[in-house]
C-alpha cells in the first residue's frame, strides 16, 4: 500500500504514512517499530547528523497511561522516548513489553533432570 505522504522503512521496506494516529510527528514504522536517527533535542526536530537506525528495545509508561517506544541508535547508541501510534504492530509492543520477563535478573541452576533410581 503507498500514501501520499510516506517515506520506506529502511528496516522492513514497508510504505510508512507519515500521518500517524495518536501523534505528530511519526518517527518510527508501525510495521517492525524501527526508526532512523533523525531527532536531536525535540520531537520533529530532525537536527540529528547521526546516520544510524533506531532499534526498538523496549517499551515504558509514562503520564496518563500512555505506552512509549524506547530506541537504541545502532550507530551512536543514544536512547530516544517515541510516543506510540495508533496504527502500531500491537504484538511487537506485546512482545517487547514481555521481555524482561524471559530474561530472570540473576542467574539460577537449572535443575537436572530426573534419572532412573533418583527422585525427582
């Protein structure tokens, strides 16, 4: 699907419209959530020199309930805030919301598993 005002991703390759449900200032694709570096200070800015691509790496909640992006430059490694969009892959932010929950925050035995003539 092409809009009239979009850019490609230039992870997935997929049409983005820059007219973004939920926000003004679409920066990330609503498809895979990856987005280019190309905020310096503000949303909208677009005073970055930084030629990297924004990996998503998790999401966080802040103010009225309202779910947030966050992004690691692959280049420069800054960490950016990006507001979600309406139109965005839902179970990504499922799947990045989950995330910590599959990596334990100490490391612990793994139990071995129960043999012929020993308890289990």
């Amino acid at each position: 699907m092409s809009f009239s005002r979009s850019f490609p991703c230039g992870h997935c390759g997929v049409a983005v419209s820059l007219d973004a449900p939920g926000t003004s200032h679409r920066n990330h694709c609503p498809n895979c959530l990856w987005s280019r570096h190309l905020d310096r200070n503000t949303p909208g800015d677009r005073g970055s020199g930084c030629p990297g691509a924004m990996e998503p790496i998790a999401v966080t909640v802040r103010g009225e309930s309202r779910w947030v992006l966050v992004h690691r430059c692959t280049h420069c490694g800054r960490l950016r805030l990006n507001r979600t969009a309406g139109d965005d892959n839902v179970l990504l932010l499922m799947r990045l919301a989950a995330l910590p929950l599959t990596v334990p925050p100490v490391p612990y035995p793994v139990p071995a598993p129960a043999g012929p003539g020993r308890a289990g």
